[in-house]
C-alpha cells in the first residue's frame, strides 16, 4: 500500500496551504488494510490544526479503503461538518463517504482532499 492524500486548507490563517501525507512519510496507521490520517490540534496528529482553537485536540479521521475515503469524527466538542452543495453542509455522526474535492471542516477550519492518482 503506497497511498498519497493531499490536503488543501482553505480557510483560517493556513489559508490556500497544502500538505502531503503518506505511509511512505511514516504518516497515519495502517490496520487491516485500512490506511488512518487523524486530524486534531494536538502535534501527534498527521494533520495539526493548532491554530483554530475550535479543533479539538483529536478531532477526526480520514480513512482509505480499497480507493474509498471516508470522514470520520472523533468525538469532538464543535463537530465534523462535510459540504453537500455549495451552501449547505452537514455534521457527520458516523462513518461517512468522502469524495475527492468536496470541502469538509474541522473547527472553523474548512479542508479539501485533491483528487486520488
């Protein structure tokens, strides 16, 4: 499993930055196939998000299975949203699909995965 996710962030103080994560990199776990980036405030995260102070310390999950994303939140105090139409976003509850482009936000934070290559 040789994996790349590029993260755009597109809003805050990181506005328009971009990060690379991949296993090759030692970033996120993979378990039973199932590569894991976390999200968070605390430094520990594959994703650190330490200027909103909305984002909690551990805040949500990316999870790439079999060429699928899906969003993940980890119990977090202000919720994990994900753009369904240009206004309109919705709190995610539980393990939901991801795709590639779509805005999703983290805190006050809003991120986009670019596309799989």
């Amino acid at each position: 499993m040789n994996p790349e996710l590029n993260f755009t962030i597109m809003s805050g103080v990181d506005d328009g930055s971009m990060l690379r994560c991949s296993p090759d990199q030692g970033d996120g776990k993979v378990e039973n196939e199932t590569w894991m980036i976390s999200i968070g405030r605390h430094d520990n995260n594959d994703i650190c998000l330490n200027n909103d102070t909305f984002v909690s310390r551990h805040h949500a999950r990316i999870h790439l299975q079999d060429q699928h994303l899906w969003l993940e939140d980890r119990d977090s105090t202000n919720g994990t949203y994900i753009e369904v139409s240009p206004h309109e976003d919705v709190q995610v509850v539980e393990k939901t699909p991801l795709s590639p482009g779509q805005l999703f936000r983290v805190g006050r934070t809003w991120l986009r995965i670019e596309p799989l290559e």
